[in-house]
C-alpha cells in the first residue's frame, strides 16, 4: 500500500470536510458518552478544533485514514465539545 503526504482537516475543501464529518460522527459516537444528540455545528466545531491529520491510501480501493497520532487530540475535543453542546 502507497500513500500520500498526511494533510490536515483543514487543508481539505468543504465538500471533502463534510465527509470526514460524517465518517468521524460514525466512528466516535459509540466510544462518547453523550446524553443526547449534539448538533452538526458542534461536530463541525470539534473536528476543526483538533484539526485531524488524515493519510490518503492507495491499495485495491483509496482510502482516507485518520492518522493514529491525531486519535487521542480528537477524542478529547468532541467529548469536551459535545458535552458542552448536548
């Protein structure tokens, strides 16, 4: 598997951003423990808070991987930030 150069959250267009958006909510929702539903613009607010490295696979089928080292930084700013939301 090749890949490209990390890039960060922020460096992506919007369009790419609400993707990413959508595939973190689906990754981290079971590991947060939230009452309640937070709203998108919390999410929004969280994710460019820790603006996230990404790595871009190439394999069989191309891949946009969350980069292990940014894991910890974002977990910590959507708890923090979804609670505050919720």
């Amino acid at each position: 598997m090749s890949a490209s150069p990390y890039c960060r959250f922020s460096s992506i267009c919007p369009t790419v951003q609400a993707l990413v958006i959508r595939l973190i909510q689906e990754e981290f929702t079971p590991q947060l423990s939230l009452s309640t539903e937070a709203p998108e613009a919390a999410w929004s607010r969280a994710i460019a808070l820790a603006d996230p490295s990404f790595l871009y696979c190439t394999a069989q089928e191309p891949t946009i991987r969350l980069c292990p080292e940014s894991y910890p930084l974002l977990h910590q700013c959507l708890q923090r930030e979804l609670t505050k939301a919720a």
